[in-house]
C-alpha cells in the first residue's frame, strides 16, 4: 500500500512538472552543465547515508539548491534519474528508487518550494534574505518536516526509538541546509547565472541617487 501511495505522489508530481514545461529550462545555456553535473553527482551524493541504531536511514537530499538553479518542475523530473542512478550505486531495486525519488526528492523539493514562496512572498527582497531564508530556512524546515512525515508514514524500526530518530533526521537536516546555504552564497557571488530562481533585479537594492 505504501508503495502504491508513494507511486501514486511521484507520477502526480512529475505530472504536474511536465505542465510547466521544465526542458525550457535547459534553453539556457548557463544551466545545461550544472544540471548534467547534478545528475552525475547526486546519485553519489544520495548513497552516502547513516544507520541509525535498528535500521533507520539518514543521507542529505541537496533537493532543495536543486529547486534554486534549476526551477521546482526541473528539480522534481531530475529526481527520477538520482533516485535510479542511487539504486544502481547501493544494488538497491525498484522499490528503493521509487522511495528514494519521494523522500528524498519530490516531498522535500516540494515544501522547500512551499517555504521559499512564502519568504518571497512576506520578507523584503534583499540579498540575505534570499540566501539565508530561501537558502538555508527554507531547506532546514524542508528536510526537518520531510523527518517527521517519514516516522509517521514508517513503522519505528525494532532497537530505535522516536527521540534518536528525530534527533537524527533534525542534524542531517541542519547539514542539508548548512550546505544549501553555503553553495547558494557561493553561486549568488560567483555564479548568479546558475540560479534561476535569484536575479539582482529582485534581490540587490538600488542605492539612491
């Protein structure tokens, strides 16, 4: 049943994706090599996990810098070649990938578009705002709630119990975002061009004349 709900929550959302259009995104030729570098990449990215005591995975998702370059419907369809590529890395099946594609990518890349609106929407245009708020908050509360849904929607496993994994999917929640942070500094400083979603137009003030 879980499996079929998880099915059910990737072909709606690389459904709703492929509504936007998102290979228009590709038309820029700024952002062709980092999304194939993305591919490449976070397949090796998403197998590098922890173990907690009985069972329960912790890894990084990166999900959310991939809705900030690349546009939520291009991050949501890129998820499905990650998921695969990270299943053929871990010799894991069909079944791994497709919780990989939703955990790891689609429920997290959707709530950390969800958080970013809502800074774009209420907080002031300025250049911290979108690197701290859209960068690093919204990937925190992102991969912080994505932990929670995971415990309610997975039995506790057998040897753990509700304190360790929340405190561990909160950690690796801070990593997330600390590291989604970090590159969206760097990006904003070195490479704008990489981020569809900022522009100086938007996020740098115009010092009075």
């Amino acid at each position: 049943m879980r499996m079929l709900l998880e099915l059910l929550a990737l072909l709606t959302a690389c459904g709703v994706a492929l509504c936007f259009k998102p290979w228009a995104t590709l038309r820029a030729a700024d952002l062709r090599n980092p999304w194939l570098g993305a591919l490449v990449l976070m397949p090796w990215v998403w197998s590098m996990q922890g173990v907690l005591p009985g069972g329960p995975p912790l890894q990084l998702s990166c999900v959310a810098l991939l809705v900030l370059m690349f546009g939520w419907p291009l991050a949501v369809l890129s998820c499905v070649p990650v998921a695969i590529g990270t299943a053929l890395i871990d010799a894991g099946g069909a079944a791994a990938a497709l919780h990989q594609a939703v955990w790891n990518g689609v429920l997290p890349a959707t709530l950390a578009l969800g958080v970013g609106l809502l800074t774009r929407r209420w907080l002031p245009q300025h250049l911290m705002v979108y690197i701290l708020a859209r960068g690093f908050g919204a990937t925190l509360l992102a991969m912080a709630f994505t932990g929670g849904l995971w415990l309610l929607a997975h039995p506790l496993p057998a040897g753990s119990d509700v304190a360790a994994v929340l405190t561990g999917r909160w950690l690796v929640a801070w990593s997330d975002a600390v590291l989604t942070g970090m590159l969206c500094a760097i990006f904003v400083a070195w490479r704008p061009q990489w981020l569809m979603t900022y522009s100086d137009q938007r996020y740098l003030p115009v010092a009075p004349r």
